[in-house]
C-alpha cells in the first residue's frame, strides 16, 4: 500500500466519522446549530478543517489547546478531565495540589540545599542530577 492508497483510505473515514457526527447532532435536536467546536487528536490531521468545512459549513471550528505543557488538541480530553476534577473539587471548597509541602517548601525556600530533604521527589531528581 503506497501513501496515496493510505490517504485515500484515511480521508474516508473520516469524511465517515464527520457525517456521524452530524447525523448525531441532528437526532439530538432540531433546533439549528449556531456552532461547532471540534478538538481532539483527529484535529491534528493536515488538512482536517477543509473536510470539517465541506460538511458542517462556516458553523463548525476546530478548537486549539493553549494550556502550558499541552500544546496539542490530542491531550484535550485530559486537560478537561483535569479542569473538571478541579471545578468539582472547589465546589466542594476542597483543595488538592500535585506538589507536596516539603516540595513547595523547597522551591520557594533558597537557603536551604535541596539535597536536605531527600525523601522528596524534587530533592531526588535534584540529588540524581546535580550531587556529586
């Protein structure tokens, strides 16, 4: 198979998916849609808004990640997973933090070597890189 033939293939099935779509969305309701965001790793695909444009129209867009750390629509579905965790969490005005206390100590204190505090994740990584 040459990469036309897989072209060809791929371009199909996601004209397949895309009309999927928007059957779904047309046996959800009957109103009219004003707008469609698209996002996801399906995004990514070279010339994907051209096919996204022929079927849905000036009416669907594809919706970019700008987050820092995840700067590709494949990690949307976890970064909203991760936006609704936290959303949930300060509705019930609980707080969670990936960052332990030792470590913010750490970080913010300069006095202090990192190396100290070895039972650590950060004073780890620091010892594995920078102790002699």
């Amino acid at each position: 198979i040459n990469q036309y033939e897989l072209t060809e293939i791929v371009s199909s099935r996601v004209i397949e998916i895309l009309k999927l779509i928007k059957t779904s969305i047309n046996h959800l309701t009957k109103k009219k849609i004003s707008y469609i965001i698209i996002t996801g790793g399906l995004t990514e695909l070279k010339d994907f808004n051209i096919s996204l444009t022929s079927l849905f129209g000036d009416t669907a867009q594809i919706g970019e990640i700008n987050n820092l750390g995840a700067r590709n629509n494949k990690y949307s579905v976890c970064i909203g997973m991760i936006e609704y965790f936290k959303d949930k969490l300060r509705l019930r005005h609980r707080k969670y933090s990936t960052v332990g206390n030792i470590d913010i100590e750490l970080m913010c204190n300069t006095d202090s070597k990192i190396s100290e505090a070895n039972d650590s994740i950060l004073g780890k990584v620091f010892g594995y890189f920078f102790d002699n």
